[in-house]
C-alpha cells in the first residue's frame, strides 16, 4: 500500500486489494501483479506465484524463526530441487530497530538455496519499498536457480555448458583465449559498447587474482570466462549473465529457443533453397577457423571441434564417401561446402538449425540465419523465362541394382550437382520420388534386360513431366549385349525426342566430364532437352538450326542464358567448333 498510496497508511487492513503495476513505471518494463497474503488466510494459489516475498519483523525474534518452520515450507515444502519458487525476504519496520536483522537471517539464507535476497525496509518511512519489488521483479526475470548452485558455490552444469559454447562462438582465432579484440567485440556485441582499456584491465586483474589459469597470454582463458559470470552471480548481478545468454538464444531453461534455431522460412511448392553469399562467407570463415593444419582439409579431430558446439555431431561417417575428400581422406574444403550445400538444399530446417548452434545470427550480426539462404523462384517461371539464377540442381540417378549406380556417383564427387541413387525396384514406387531438375537413367550395356527397367521408368513418369532425362549406359568397358526391350536405346531416345544414350565406365575417365556437362546442361535448361533440331549427345547441325540460332540471338535469349553457361563450363570445350563459331558470329553481327 505504502508503494501505491506513497504514503503509510494509518489504517492497514487485514489483506490488501490486489494491485497491478503497469510496465512503464518499473525499472524492468513489465508489469507486476501483487496478491497479498496474510498469516490466516493463505491461498493455495501461491503455488502458481512467479515470486514470493516472505514479509518479517526485523523488531520480532518469532517472525525470522517462522521463515524457516512456516513460511518457506508453505510454499516450497513439496517441490523439488531446480523448480521452486524464489523467495524474496523482506524485513519490514526497519525504523524501529537501530541494528540490522542480517546477522540472524544469513544462516536462513544459507540453508534455502531458493531465497535470492534479503531486503530491509520501512514502508512507514517509504525506504527500499520500490526497491524489494525491483528485486522481486529480478527474481523472476534473471533467476539465479538454473544458474549457480549455492550450496556448491558454483555454476550449474547446464550453465557452463552455455556459457562454453558463447566462449567458443566468441574465440574467433581458435587460440582458446580471448583477446582484448575478441572481448571488446563480445562486449559491444552483448551490451552496445567496448570497456575502456582501463576497464578491461580491471576486469584481467580481479581474474587473475582469483584464479590460477584465469588470464593466459594476456587474454581471457575458458575458466577466466566462466569465474567471472559465478563473480556476477555471487555479486547479486546475475542480470549480467542472463543478457549475455539471452543474446545467445537461450531462454530461462538454458535451452536454445526454437525462435532462435528455427526462424520461419516460407519455401513454395516448386522452389528449393540454396546458400548465398552471406552463408558461404560464414562457413568459409569457420572452415579457416578450424583448419588448424592449414591444409586446406578437415581432420576427424578438425570437424569435431567444429561441432563441439552443438549437442550432437550433425555429419556421421558417410560423409566420408558423400563428399570429395582430400589425399589423406580427409573432408576437402570443397567437399565441406558440397555437404553444407546439400544440406540447405534438401533439409534447410535443419541447416537453420546447425547454423544457429554455431552463431551464425551472432557472428553476421544479422536477425537470424534465414538471411544465409537463398530461397529460389519457382521451377515454373525459370521454365517460363527460358533462363534460371539456381546453383544447385538435383540429378536422380535411377537404374535396377547391379547397374553400377553407386560407382557413378563416386566419379562425381568433384562436380558441384547434387546426385541421389535411386533403385527401380524398391524405392522408385510413387510419383513424388520422380521429382528433381534433371533424371539420369542408366542401364547395363552387357545386360540384355537391364534398359527394360529405364524405358518403363521413363514412360511411367518422365513423358509428360517435362523434367530432362539423360539416358546413359554403363560398364561401357564391356562388350555390348542387344537389349530385349522392342527398340534399341538409341532409337528409343530418338523416337522419344531425347538425346542419344551416352557411355560410362570407372575406367574410361575422359567421359566423365562429358556427361556431367550433359546433365547439369539439361538441368540448367529442360527447355532445350526436346529440342527437334538439336541433339545435345551428337551435337549435330541439321536444317534450320542455324536459322533457330540466329532467332534466338535476336531475342537476347543467347546473351541472357546461354552466355553463364559457356563461360561456366567453358563452350569451347563443350560446343563443336561450327556450332561455336556460328554462334558467335550471330552475336558479333547482333552487337
């Protein structure tokens, strides 16, 4: 009453009104709800309290005993460790008493891990009255409880484990210290501004005092780091390491919030996802943090420490033969962004997620890691426009077991589109699994039956889709057997309107980069993959083409999309020399 009224009431009543204090008149910015109780009428809702402030006579011995026998057990007796409610102890007529109570109540203090302070007031002289409910207010919004252990005298395990994975984030050189560089930047980064020098000098100094491998090289060590938040915390500052978790992305339970881990990515039916600049940057950043050897590759113990920072190790053994790997078969910086890639591309809630746990929102300063993913436009419209900004395409390799599937996909470990084994007989069932940018259909040349599987995978799903469909032939070391489908798969692929079937084999490598160049080309560009003119596998001229060329210059399509294309993948190399030089002799004459 003394708090609202501003002044002592003459006559107090046997239980206040219940009082609500708006937000803008606390010092927190929330509002306070106050149910007062008294000795004789106590309710069974205090169990829902957020805080309860036990309210004693500092002039009355009896009143400090029944804390301990009465009070304490009424709203705490029945719960466990970790989940009861703070207390706040009030020791009221502080005008009548000379001394302090303090002497008596350390020991009350001691005992209950759940009582966060002690505050003496005098609500007939208005001391400390708005005080102990900014307290209060403390209690709720910067709990000591999933922090420190006061019986222990130390943080919490859940705490250091947060606080270990900041530090970690924070030690950008991986020198496993902080430097005044680092700590003024997790300074500025947490509260706004850098400490002056003298400051951060300060703060060395009461570490090095109080610890032995607190401060290292004139930084600030693991230990160092987390003996001054159990400092704050013991000094009744705790808000200090609650603002730094909190900008963290934990909440109350030390746990990463699913607003921080999982920000809302609208992706449409017919767009994927892909990394950008920003997310490449970040990754390339952590790769050289890491990469402690400088060798351009991540060790087993490299990628571990990488990972340190997330509960789990998000990349299990098969990445080891998912991506290219280097001499010492170890993850390649390129085979790193290729798993990276695939996993913005296929599962980009749990990329988010993995970008999170490493500070991704911290580090970039930016609202959150959706801003590391490009979410593309829809197939559609790029089919529309003739033309595609995408940089990931995914190519499903599909054939009856034994075709050598998985050999072909190990040759293209080096190339930048996402591949995925598909085999006929038991995942290719339902229509949804035919979905992605381009379809490799593969068959054994020495199997007589094996182009049966891929002529009636093609017609089941492939005719009317428009997805591109690259046929190619494997084992072509081999000798030849004749298919027993009605047609041979070359003029299968001709009455079909697709390109001529091409051939692979482990050990004739210079058709390697051929045919990727086919498939990455048909992704790019589904819409010249029927093309009557144009065969991409024989390249050959036939009547008129020059004459589509020629229309095609005209409209700008040639400069606008086949343009990155050449320079891509080099046309020189990829085009005949006739189409080549028509080409750009159309384009000298549109210019």
């Amino acid at each position: 009453m003394s708090l609202v009224g501003e002044e002592f009431p003459q006559q107090v009543p046997l239980r206040a009104e219940e009082i609500t204090i708006p937000a803008d008149v606390t010092p927190e910015k929330v509002p306070t709800h106050i149910v007062d109780y008294s000795g004789v009428c106590v309710s069974n809702d205090i169990i829902f309290a957020n805080v309860v402030c036990v309210v004693y006579d500092v002039t009355q011995e009896e009143t400090i005993d029944k804390i301990r026998t009465k009070w304490i057990p009424l709203v705490n007796g029945g719960a466990e460790k970790g989940s009861k409610i703070p207390i706040i102890l009030v020791g009221n007529k502080s005008d009548l008493r000379s001394g302090s109570s303090m002497e008596t109540i350390l020991p009350i203090m001691n005992q209950f891990s759940e009582i966060e302070t002690c505050v003496e007031c005098s609500a007939k002289n208005l001391k400390n009255i708005s005080e102990l409910f900014y307290y209060a207010q403390k209690a709720v919004l910067h709990p000591t409880a999933p922090l420190y252990d006061p019986e222990d005298k130390q943080l919490k395990p859940q705490c250091v484990r947060a606080l270990s994975r900041i530090f970690s984030i924070s030690d950008q050189d991986n020198d496993h210290i902080l430097s005044d560089a680092e700590l003024n930047c997790f300074q500025k980064l947490c509260f706004g501004n850098p400490l002056a020098p003298q400051a951060l000098e300060d703060v060395k100094t009461v570490v090095w005092k109080n610890t032995s491998d607190g401060v290292q090289d004139n930084g600030l060590t693991l230990n160092g780091f987390l003996f001054l938040n159990t400092l704050f915390i013991q000094r009744g500052r705790h808000e200090t390491t609650w603002t730094i978790l909190r900008k963290f992305g934990y909440d109350d339970t030390l746990e990463l919030t699913d607003d921080y881990l999982y920000p809302p990515l609208r992706v449409s039916v017919g767009c994927t996802t892909e990394l950008n600049h920003l997310g490449h940057q970040f990754l390339q950043k952590l790769f050289d943090k890491y990469d402690e050897d400088k060798d351009s590759a991540l060790s087993p113990a490299e990628l571990k420490n990488l990972f340190s920072v997330l509960p789990y190790m998000p990349w299990g053994p098969e990445v080891y033969s998912n991506v290219p790997l280097s001499d010492d078969n170890y993850i390649s910086q390129h085979g790193y962004f290729c798993q990276w890639m695939l996993s913005a591309y296929l599962d980009v809630h749990r990329c988010l997620e993995h970008l999170g746990h490493l500070g991704y929102p911290i580090l970039m300063e930016r609202e959150s890691q959706t801003s590391a993913i490009t979410v593309t436009r829809k197939k559609a419209l790029d089919l529309e426009k003739r033309q595609t900004q995408r940089t990931v395409f995914l190519c499903k390799v599909i054939g009856p077991r034994g075709t050598g599937k998985t050999d072909f996909l190990r040759a293209f470990l080096q190339r930048s589109t996402e591949l995925e084994e598909v085999d006929v007989e038991t995942e290719f069932l339902k229509a949804a699994d035919a979905a992605c940018d381009v379809a490799c259909l593969m068959y054994d040349v020495s199997d007589p039956d094996s182009f049966n599987y891929c002529a009636s995978i093609y017609k089941q799903h492939y005719m009317d889709s428009g997805i591109p469909c690259v046929v190619v032939g494997s084992k072509a070391d081999l000798i030849e057997a004749k298919q027993h489908h009605g047609m041979s798969p070359s003029e299968f692929c001709y009455k079909h309107r697709l390109p001529s079937p091409l051939r692979f084999s482990t050990l004739l490598t210079h058709t390697h980069t051929h045919i990727y160049s086919k498939l990455t080309w048909a992704a790019m560009y589904p819409c010249f993959n029927h093309y009557n003119g144009l065969k991409w596998s024989g390249w050959t001229v036939k009547d008129g083409l020059t004459d589509c060329i020629y229309n095609i210059v005209q409209t700008g399509f040639i400069l606008k999309t086949l343009l990155p294309c050449y320079l891509l993948f080099q046309p020189q190399n990829i085009l005949p020399a006739t189409i080549w030089g028509a080409v750009c002799t159309l384009m000298r004459k549109k210019n």
